[in-house]
C-alpha cells in the first residue's frame, strides 16, 4: 500500500485531508480554516528537509505542554492561579491566613444547613454561585493538585480535613447540585 504524499510539503505521510487536499499532520495543524487563505497556504511550497527537526518535535494538540503539565501535577506543583485561601509565592501555594479562614467558614456553613442555600452563602462570601461551587469542590483545599482528571499530593498545605472535603463532596451529590 503507497503512502499518500503531502501537497505542501511533498512528505510521504498525509493521513489529513482539508478541502480535498492531502496533507502531512504538520502542515495541516498549520492550514488555514478559510478556503481563500487556504488557496494560499497549499501553493507556498515547502521542502519537507527545512521542516524535518519541527516535525519531529511537532506534538498537535498541545500533548507536549500537556505531557508536562502532567508531570508538574504529579511532582504536586500547582498549575495555575491561586485558589481563594492560598497565595501564590515563588511557584508553590502559601495559606493566606485570613482568606483561609474564609475557606474553612464557607465549608462549614454549607455543612451546617440540612438543605444550604447557595445563594446566601455566595453573596456572604461576594461569590457567584457556580464561583462558590468551585470552591466546595477544589481539591486544591485537601492539599491535593488535580490535573487531567488525576489527583496527586500537593506540595502546600490543606484548609480542610479529608472528612470535611468528602462530607461536602457526598452532600453536593445527594443534593443533586453539580
């Protein structure tokens, strides 16, 4: 079986297709979305040899950041902005002593009411509500790091015990709030 050839660059490996063209995965992660601009791309040649050290370092899709972002969560580095309660100090989440306090008062609240009212605790707390469902779901507050749907152990403190977290997390459910 012959392998079909990219028409930009002349590689023989085109598995995509964009407006009946075939092409490489490189230069199709490159092609414009338009068919007038497309028009252009397709004609600018190229020589598949200038491109060969991009390609072979080419990952679509962002597997490459997403492969190291994977490894920062599993080292227990955090990923992005600091969660309400923790500041952000040279890479690794500090506790902000009185923002933390406000953490632990918001799980305890929705803990304490048989059927809480998001609404109020939120606007207490000067949240949104989908802002303050954030909060009572983080992992982030266990001292854990969550990426891809895998959790890791954190290198900053909790706010809230384990059996806090899971006692929320299991009244979120049974309240059918998500």
């Amino acid at each position: 079986m012959q392998k079909e050839v990219c028409y930009k660059c002349g590689i023989s490996d085109a598995n995509n297709e964009k407006f009946g063209v075939k092409l490489c995965s490189f230069c199709y992660a490159f092609a414009p979305e338009k068919i007038k601009e497309f028009q252009s791309y397709k004609e600018e040649k190229v020589d598949f040899h200038l491109i060969d050290t991009y390609r072979k370092n080419f990952s679509p899709n962002g597997e490459r950041q997403k492969r190291g972002m994977s490894e920062k969560a599993s080292l227990g580095k955090v990923m992005s902005r600091a969660p309400l309660g923790y500041k952000l100090v040279g890479g690794t989440l500090v506790l902000d002593k009185e923002k933390s306090l406000e953490v632990r008062e918001i799980f305890d609240e929705f803990l304490s009411e048989e059927k809480p009212k998001l609404n109020h605790i939120a606007e207490k707390h000067n949240l949104s509500i989908n802002g303050l469902k954030k909060v009572l779901k983080n992992f982030s507050y266990l001292g854990k790091v969550k990426f891809n749907n895998q959790i890791h152990q954190g290198e900053h403190s909790p706010i809230v015990s384990s059996t806090i977290f899971n006692h929320t997390q299991d009244k979120l459910r049974n309240l059918g709030i998500k």
